[in-house]
C-alpha cells in the first residue's frame, strides 16, 4: 500500500508539472484543467488514507499487515 501512495504522489507531482508546460507551450485550457483536476482527485485519495480521524488512527494504519 505505500508503493501505490507514493506512486499517486509521484504522479500528481509530474501531471501538475506537465499541465504547466502543456498550458505555457499551447496556451490551450482543457487538457491541463483536467489535468490539475486529476492530480487534485489523486491527492485528496492519498489525505483520506494518510490524515487521522476523530479518533486519531489513519485507515492505512488499520490495514491488517
């Protein structure tokens, strides 16, 4: 489970990279908007699994080894 949250960082990371360059080179608005969105839905699954509850566990940490 930690391969896959560090692989979504890592992707987040280039997509908010690539969607700059994409919009600076063509100046075009879509693809890098869905892009930012992407990485945005790809972040907040990370905080669900990462961030503590009211109760103070994470649910990664209630994953059964």
């Amino acid at each position: 489970m930690n391969f896959v949250l560090s692989a979504l960082m890592l992707s987040s990371i280039a997509l908010v990279a690539g969607a700059v360059v994409l919009w600076r080179r063509t100046g075009e608005r879509r693809r890098p908007l869905l892009m930012m969105l992407l990485a945005a839905i790809m972040l907040a699954n990370v905080a669900i699994w990462t961030l503590p509850d009211a109760s103070g566990t994470a649910p990664l940490s209630q994953l059964p080894q």
